[in-house]
C-alpha cells in the first residue's frame, strides 16, 4: 500500500490507477479545541492547518445517490460476469456536467478493483508471479478521439509496448489495435472497463460515429462490462439507435444498454430533504473546525441550498473554500457570515436571487433558530 500523497491526473494509465485504487484511506485530522490550536506552536499550527486543508479538499461523500447508482451498477456488472450467452450488458451515466459523474464512477471502480484483488490476488499467476491481475481498466477520453487514438489509450493503460513511439509503426491497422487492446483485458483478467468522458465524441463528425461504434463493438466482443459517463448523450446521438447495415446491428446491443442518471439535490419531497439533510450530516462529522459544534452545517441546510441550487460540485466548493477562509482567519467555523463572502460558480450565482425569494420564510427561520441555539451553548 502507498502512502496517502494528492492525487492528480486522469488515471488513464495502469500505475496512475493502482495508486488511486490501492493507497490508504486519509485519515481525518483530530478535532483538537480552539485554545488547543491557538498553543499549538507555529509550526505544529502550520502543519495541522495543511492538514486540515488537505483532508477537506479531498472529502468524499457516499451520498445516497452515490449508493443507489453503485448498487445499479453492481447489479450489471456482476450479472455480467454470471452471463454465459453473448449479449454483454453495459451502462452509461448520463448527467450534466458536475454532478458527481467522475467521482461517483472512480470510487465505483476503486471498490471493484479491491474486492476482485481480494477474490483473486494481484498476480494471475502466483508463483512466477508474471502476470498482473489488472481487474479495471480506466481510461478518460480527451480533445477529438480517433478509433485509433482511442485503441492506444486502452493499450497505454497497459502500457502495451506498441504504445511505445518506436513500436508504434509496428500496429497501423485500428483492427490489429484492437485486437491487441482485447488481448490485454483477456490476458489480465479484466472484468470492469470504465470510458469517461465520453461527450468528447462529437457525433456529427464521420470519425467520431466510427469511434462510437467501435466502442459499442468492444463492449458486446470484450468478456468486461463497459460502463460509460457522458455529459448529454442522449442528445448527442450516442445513445440513438442506428438505421442501416452495421448500424443497425449494433443498435441492437446499443438497446441494451442501461441509462443511469445522476440529478442535482432538490428540497421539494420530505424525501428530498432528509437526504439533504443527511448529506449535510455527512458534512458535519467530515468538517475539522474548532469552533464549530456537531450541527454547524445541518443547521445550514436551507441557506447552502440556496447558495449551491443543491449542486454537489458547488456545494464543495462551498464547503472547501469556507473551510480554507474558516482556517485562515482564526474564525474556526462556518457560518453565514463567513460563507456570504465566498463566491461560486456562475451557475450557482446567478440562481441564487430567486431562490432566495423562494426559500425566504424557511431561510429566516432557519436563523433564527440558529441565533436561539447559539445563545443556548
Ligand atoms: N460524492 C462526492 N463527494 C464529494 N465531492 C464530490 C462528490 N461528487 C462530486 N464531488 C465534487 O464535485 C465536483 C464535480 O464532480 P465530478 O468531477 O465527479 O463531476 P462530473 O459529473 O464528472 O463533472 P463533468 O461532467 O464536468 O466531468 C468535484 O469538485 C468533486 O470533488
Ligand atoms: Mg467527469
């Protein structure tokens, strides 16, 4: 196991992978007092407040869509595994941009990669200890993929020699690099193959339709399960059926596809709200403020939903900024003071007016709570 550096990059190659799969858990900085922090000397302080920023610049939540989605995908990838016919199953994860995809998908991935390691070593061959067991293979799509380029990122993964400049020349033929991608995956017994990114493929280019339907291909031939995330694929025409010929062939796996979606937090059923409410929960016990108390961010709930419009890349951002200005200040914790001063994304900015309109009842009441509470502790 590796150390917990920062994690950076797409993981696109077998080593960038393993790392993110294979390093330990961080683990949370303690919850020391605001007297404690303030006898801390200048450079244990230093030390704990990069700590602190590290740890929440890198929370993961398991929310519960987060669970729902990894359980639908469980349910096709390890069916896929029972299957004996020739009809693979595949999912895509449709959402918009900043929903969670990436994240969601990665530690997905990060899971099955371990429980298959688990099940079945890290070597295929113990003894000589020759062949790795590579259960997931992860590649992210980039620029204007063409078939070509898309075999040599599945190859690069593994860092297949032919994806060497010298060897390069050595495979032209997009049917020899796929064929060469599919003997990877059967070699190393890969069972997962995440493609992210995949809106990269501009669908009004011949190419990129050639690139779909390559994909589509790969995932009915290979014995992995394919799972996709896109922004818009429906609209882009990736997920339309096709008409003609070899079109229409693929169509038909292309059909069996399933569509899984991701939606932004919302505060309109009592279902809603709890789970809001719990994901702030999650917040709370996640956030290393000295100054804060149990419920600091639950008590919240309603004004970082109108600030974020229920956008987890913006709530993140809320919270990571906070914390960092939270820390730096000496102010030790969040509160609507302190977060009326962070500015986020466009998206979450310029709703923010009608939502306070709409929330403004709830939002009053939500501090006046928080005053009455404040003045209890
Ligand atoms: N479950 C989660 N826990 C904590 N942070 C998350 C979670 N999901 C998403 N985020 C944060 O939200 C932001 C957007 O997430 P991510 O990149 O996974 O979204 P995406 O849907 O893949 O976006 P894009 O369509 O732009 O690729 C990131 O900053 C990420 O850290
Ligand atoms: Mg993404």
């Amino acid at each position: 196991m590796t150390s917990a550096q920062p994690l950076r990059g797409s993981f696109s190659t077998y080593e960038s992978w393993s790392h993110f799969t294979e390093r330990e858990a961080r683990t949370i900085p303690e919850r020391l007092t605001t007297p404690q922090v303030v006898g801390l000397s200048d450079s244990a302080r230093v030390d704990y407040d990069r700590r602190r920023r590290e740890w929440h610049a890198n929370i993961v939540l398991r929310s519960e869509q987060v669970d729902r989605l990894h359980q639908d995908l469980l349910d096709i990838v390890d069916s896929n595994q029972q299957d004996s016919d020739r009809v693979k199953s595949a999912a895509a994860i449709d959402a918009p941009p900043t929903m969670g995809k990436t994240t969601a998908l990665r530690m997905f991935g990060r899971d099955f990669h371990r429980r298959r390691v688990a099940e079945a070593g890290e070597y295929l061959d113990p003894d000589t200890q020759t062949t790795k067991h590579i259960p997931v293979c992860h590649v992210t799509l980039a620029g204007k993929p063409t078939i070509k380029a898309l075999h040599q990122m599945l190859l690069g993964f593994y860092a297949h020699p032919s994806v060497r400049s010298e060897l390069r020349q050595s495979l032209t033929l997009s049917r020899d690099l796929a064929r060469a991608a599919a003997d990877c995956i059967a070699r190393h017994d890969t069972r997962l193959v995440i493609i992210d990114d995949l809106h990269f493929l501009n669908m009004r280019t011949n190419d990129s339709v050639h690139v779909a339907n390559q994909l589509k291909w790969l995932a009915n031939e290979y014995d992995a399960a394919f799972v996709f995330a896109g922004v818009a694929l429906r609209e882009s025409g990736l997920l339309k059926e096709g008409r003609s010929g070899e079109d229409a062939a693929l169509a038909q796996t292309f059909r069996r596809w399933t569509v899984l979606g991701m939606n932004i937090f919302s505060l309109q059923t009592q279902t809603d709200k709890r789970e809001w409410a719990r994901l702030m929960g999650s917040l709370d016990k996640a956030v290393v403020l000295s100054n804060g108390h149990d419920r600091m961010i639950q008590d919240l709930a309603t004004y970082i939903f109108v600030r974020t419009g229920g956008n987890i890349g913006s709530l993140m951002d809320l919270i990571r900024r906070g914390t960092t200005r939270a820390i730096r200040t000496g102010d030790e914790k969040l509160d609507r003071a302190l977060l009326d001063t962070i500015r986020l994304d466009e998206g979450a900015e310029s709703g923010r007016a009608d939502r306070e309109k709409k929330f403004d009842r709830k939002l009053k009441r939500e501090l006046d709570d928080g005053s009455t509470e404040e003045a209890a502790r």
